[in-house]
C-alpha cells in the first residue's frame, strides 16, 4: 500500500490542477484558489503525514470525495455494492450448478470423449481471462448474434442483461470446479 501511495505522490502530475484542465472553459485557472484547495485537501504536507492521514482515514470509513464527480467514494462504493454482491451470488450458484454436474460426469466416463471434451474445454476456459472473453462475448452475442441487448443498468437478478457478467464471472471457476471434482470422483 504504501508503494503505490508513494507511486500516486510522486508520480507526475498535479490532482488539483488536473480537476482545473477537465473543467469547463468558463472556469479560471487561479493560482491562489488551486492553493487553497490544495491546502483544504491536505495536499502541501508532506509525503509521510500525508500517508498517515490517508490510511487513519481508511481505518475510520472516510474514503472522501471522488475528483472526478465531488460524490463521496463511499456512497458510490455502498450504492453499488448490492448489486455486485447479488451478481456475485449468481455466479456462485451458476458455477455449482453447472461445473460439479459436469465433473462428475467427466469422471464417470473417465478417458472417454465425454471425459476429454470436459476436461479439454475446461483447460481452455481456464486460459481465457475476464477481460479477454468479455469484449469477445460483447461482440460475439450482441453485435454478430443480436441474442442479448448490450447490458446497462441493473434490472434484478432475473433480468436478460445479467447474462453477460455471469457467464463472464463464471467462466474460470467452472473451470477449475470441474477439474476439481473430476478428481475427486475419481479418487
């Protein structure tokens, strides 16, 4: 933690200054009023009191204000935590039904097609990361088979747009449950 603070403190780049260039035209760039927030943030002390006052925060559930929208983080945080908690679940239960089903019958028919094809499809789920198969089942179930809408919004757990992130989420623990209970069965 606190190399990455470290990194974000003498990293180039000013925060304050940053929030001044995504403003709007009409506003000044003033140097005493980039002084004066950058005082009300805490921003002209140095780095080890700065780092303190950060994880004193963290420690006490004051995340502060995002600098892109003034909204407080935990707000943003505690809005949306619901629904990746419930999406979470999904994905859990998803990965149950399906992978330990599939394990077993995988070692059923050990070192058969059924074994192979399981197994085998398994491995390959296991090397696509999230962020790969993503974009690859955005363009794949959206744009070439218009099957789903494209996912905005949050419509409840029996909405059609939740597929999307299940199957994403799901996809490599299925992999590794399916290996898994396939030797387990088989022991």
């Amino acid at each position: 933690m606190l190399a990455v603070y470290a990194m974000a403190f003498y990293g180039a780049g000013d925060p304050i200054k940053l929030i001044f260039l995504r403003a709007p035209g009409d506003v000044a760039y003033n140097p005493e009023r980039i002084e004066a927030i950058r005082e009300s943030a805490g921003l002209n002390k140095p780095f080890i009191e700065q780092f303190g006052y950060y994880i004193w925060n963290l420690l006490h559930g004051q995340f502060g204000n995002s600098l892109t929208s003034g909204r407080s983080v935990w707000a943003m945080v505690s809005a949306a935590a619901p629904v990746s908690f419930k999406l979470a679940l999904c994905s859990i239960i998803l990965t149950a039904v399906v992978a330990i089903p599939l394990g077993m019958l995988a070692a059923l028919n050990q070192n058969s097609r059924v074994d192979y094809t399981i197994t085998g499809t398994a491995l390959f789920l296991w090397a696509i990361p999230a962020y790969v198969a993503g974009p690859l089942l955005m363009v794949g179930l959206i744009v070439l088979l218009p099957m789903i809408k494209v996912p905005y919004g949050w419509g409840g757990v029996f909405d059609v747009r939740i597929i999307l992130p299940l199957i994403v989420l799901s996809f490599q623990p299925i992999a590794l449950i399916v290996r898994q209970t396939r030797a387990a069965v088989i022991e």
